[in-house]
C-alpha cells in the first residue's frame, strides 16, 4: 500500500468530512447516529485518560487551519526583531534555523531521535520567557542532533492524529506543568505536584526518586471517597507507572486496592474488553507501552494504532460511547520547539519556584478531548496544562485534588470550557486506517534515508488555509 493510496479516500474532501472518512468503523457508526439529548457533567460516567510522550504542538499541529500555529499574528517577537519562529542559530548559514518538514513519504522521519528535556536545558530555552535559546541549548546537549527540535509534521505524515483533531476538540493552548522530562509532568498529571518543599521525597526535576514519595496521590484520594478508578498498564508500562514511585503503593500487597488498581500488569487487550463490555470505572489511567508511546525514536504510527484501539472499543457500545470522556494528552515536549511562551508565576510564588526557576507551566503539548460533546472539529484556547485534568477529575467526581496549588487554579482551566453539553451529543466519527498507516511507516523507517537537516535558503513554514469554530473560554 502506498501513501497515495492510504490517504486517497480523503483526496479533495475538505476538512470534517475527510477526517470523518478515516476514524475506524466502530467511531464513525457512534458520530453518525447521534445522542437524542443535550447533556451535562452529571451523564459522564467514565472519564478516561491516556498519556502519550514527548510531541510538542507545533511539531504535531503547527500545519493544523484554524489553531494557534505557524501562522499565529500574535507571534512572540525576539529581541533580533524577527518572528520566535527564526530560532537564533549561529552554526546554520542564515544565522537562524526556521521549523521544517519532516517528510516520512521520502525519508525515515516517523524515526527522529530524542533530543534533551532535561530541566536545565528546557529552561535554558525558555531563557526567562524570551524563547530564543532552542539552537544554542540542544546543540549543547544533543550535538547534530539539536536541530531535530525544529522539525514538525503535516497532515500526510500523522493523518491519524490529524483525523482525530478534525473530528473532536483539539485545545491548542494547553501546556505540559514542568518544563522538565517524563516523571515530574506525569506525576502532576496523576498527582497534582513533585514536592516544591522537598518535604515528602522531592522535589523531582528528573526521571528519578532516590527516596519513596510520601504525598497523597488522587488516587488514594479517590480510593477513599468510594470513587472507582483502575491504571491500565501492560508488563511493558515504559516506566510511566509514577504511582510505584510512592511509598504508599510500594508497601502494598496483593488484595490491597492500592495494589491491585494501580500497580499490577494486565494482558494486552485489558481497556478494550472491559470497554466494549461496559465494565469501566468511573476513572481510567492508561499507560503506553515503549514502542506505542510516540516518545521519539518511537514511531507516530504505532500511536495511532494504540490510541485508536481504545477509543474504537468505547465507540464499539453505544451504551459506553454515550458516557464516556477521553481525553488524550502528551506528557512533555521532548526537546521539540513550540512558539508560544508558558504561562509563569511571580517570582517566589507558594509551591511553584525550585532552584530560583519557575516549575512551569512548561511548553504547549498536543491535547485532544474525545466524547460525544466534543464531536465537530472544534478548537478550545482555554489555558490548561496537567493539573486541568485533575480539575476536571474534581468537577466529575466531586473529590478535590488535595495538591493543585492556587497558582494553578488561578492560571489554568478545569477543561469544561471544551466541553459543548447545551449542544445534543454525537456517536463517534470513523478514524483512520492505522494497522495500515504503521505498516507503511515501519517500512519507511526501514527503506528510506534519514532526513536532511536544513542549511542556507530556508522557507518559513506555511500552515493550512481556513478557520476553525472555537468554543469560548470559561471566566475565571
């Protein structure tokens, strides 16, 4: 199968209805045929949520019409007078490095390798808010790598991600909540915090937690209010599993709930079968395996697959369709360039300064709200990062999260402005052919050449043509 072919359902069919075309089978029944009546908080049953790794906005949807992305007349402007998206380079020949393509059709770049997000390096290219360190900061760390962090993709490359944005609601100004790795952004996800004070195993900057971690997890906060919850996670978790980080979890044994829910393996297939039979709980963490997690050198493809098959299985009861919320984030950015600068506290702000550094927000990453009222293609530019999740955690089950801090209820929403209930639902649109599109890319990956890395004569890059229906932002 050739890419021509894979995407030539879609050829001259303009937006919507292109991506309509490509949702799996099970999704596009569940849109088609509509939910009677307008709904509320109070008919979501299962909220469930899936985190993939390390794309940034911009790398995955910067190309997307109608968000916040290359085309952005808001644009931070540098200090060299010229647009953020003229990354200052003193090694490229034109003095900057401007995002470009990676074009999976004639090399391998379903395959770019990681570049560093580490604390000190996400920092460095933030520089205080100016955002123009990217070059200077990655080629440091990651030598001829470094700018890989300029690469993005288009609609040809990820057509899965893209048909999912186009048939949901994509927010395009949610930010991860540290600009650091994995741990730390997953552990506000699934927590709420990584120990500012250092008083209970923090706090935790990187991939590491030399001591077990003593704070109260939402979780345990569900587990005692009688609300039910499960991690879904295979032997292969790619250690995104941070609730093992706790003692609390650490301790416990067999039969205990803490262990059962939330640190035992599963067969593969575990989410799907429990969906398609409607045996969910009210609150689902899915954990990637390594090779689905979209982490680079991991393939975008393998992804979609993954991501997918669980919204297919919700889709495929129309009884579990009509109550669910998913909502599918990106941990962190990797080291891959976004242009629109995080949302910071004052200096010395209670609980979100360490080291004299801001924890966050950290870059804009990929999220995308799936649901019956979130059907239509629709943009939400509400300010969110990871703790919004656990906002809307809080509106949905009634249990506060214990450690958001008041500078992040403050700064960022609680995801309901995405959310359209006064509208009547929709059943879930069709999604892209993705055992396919994996087979065509590991091919790729296999067969094609690396790609080539921009020197003089660059272009700036052009996003697609048209608008998009925004829903308005909740007043804070």
């Amino acid at each position: 199968m050739t890419r021509r072919r894979l995407l030539g359902s879609a050829a001259g069919v303009a937006g919507g209805a292109a991506a309509m075309a490509l949702l799996p089978p099970s999704v596009q029944q569940a849109v088609a045929a509509g939910v009677p009546r307008r709904g509320s908080l109070r008919d979501v049953e299962h909220v469930v949520l899936l985190m993939q790794e390390n794309r940034s906005f911009d790398h995955y949807f910067g190309t997307l019409s109608g968000v916040r992305g290359f085309n952005d007349p808001d644009a931070l402007r540098l200090d060299t007078g010229r647009s953020v998206f003229y990354q200052p380079d003193s090694v490229n020949p034109d003095g900057y490095l401007l995002p470009f393509h990676l074009d999976t059709r004639t090399t391998s770049a379903q395959a770019i390798p990681s570049t560093s997000h580490a604390w000190a390096v996400q920092h460095q290219a933030w520089n205080g808010g100016k955002m123009d360190q990217w070059l200077p900061a990655h080629r440091a760390a990651d030598g001829v790598n470094g700018p890989y962090v300029m690469g993005y993709y288009t609609r040809d490359d990820i057509p899965f991600q893209f048909a999912l944005a186009e048939a949901f609601t994509i927010c395009d100004n949610y930010f991860c909540s540290v600009q650091g790795p994995t741990w730390p952004n997953r552990l506000y996800w699934m927590t709420g915090s990584i120990d500012a004070e250092g008083t209970q195993g923090g706090p935790i900057l990187k991939n590491a937690a030399p001591t077990p971690l003593t704070w109260t997890t939402y979780a345990e906060q569900l587990e005692s209010a009688g609300v039910s919850w499960k991690v879904y996670q295979e032997a292969d978790n790619y250690g995104t599993d941070v609730l093992s980080l706790f003692d609390s979890f650490q301790q416990a044994k067999p039969g205990d709930p803490l262990y059962d829910k939330g640190m035992t393996a599963q067969p593969t297939g575990t989410f799907e079968d429990d969906a398609r039979n409607d045996r969910l709980p009210a609150v689902s963490w899915i954990l990637p395996t390594s090779t689905q997690s979209e982490h680079p050198d991991y393939l975008p493809a393998a992804g979609a697959d993954f991501v997918a098959s669980k919204i297919a299985a919700i889709a495929a009861n129309p009884k579990v369709w009509a109550k669910t919320v998913f909502i599918l984030n990106y941990d962190e950015n990797d080291g891959l360039f976004d242009h629109v600068p995080p949302p910071v506290p004052e200096a010395g702000t209670a609980g979100e300064y360490v080291q004299g550094l801001p924890i966050g927000g950290g870059f804009r990453v990929p999220c995308i709200v799936v649901s019956p009222w979130t059907v239509g293609g629709w943009v939400a530019s509400e300010a969110f990062d990871h703790t919004s999740v656990l906002q809307f955690l809080e509106c949905f089950t009634g249990v506060r999260a214990a450690n958001v801090t008041d500078w992040r209820r403050e700064a960022f929403g609680d995801l309901t402005s995405a959310f359209q209930f006064d509208r009547s639902g929709h059943r879930a649109p069709r999604l892209p052919p993705t055992a396919a599109q994996l087979a065509l890319a590991e091919k790729e990956v296999a067969t094609l050449p690396a790609p080539t890395l921009p020197g003089a004569q660059q272009r700036p890059p052009r996003q697609e043509r048209g608008g998009r229906k925004r829903v308005p932002p909740k007043q804070h």
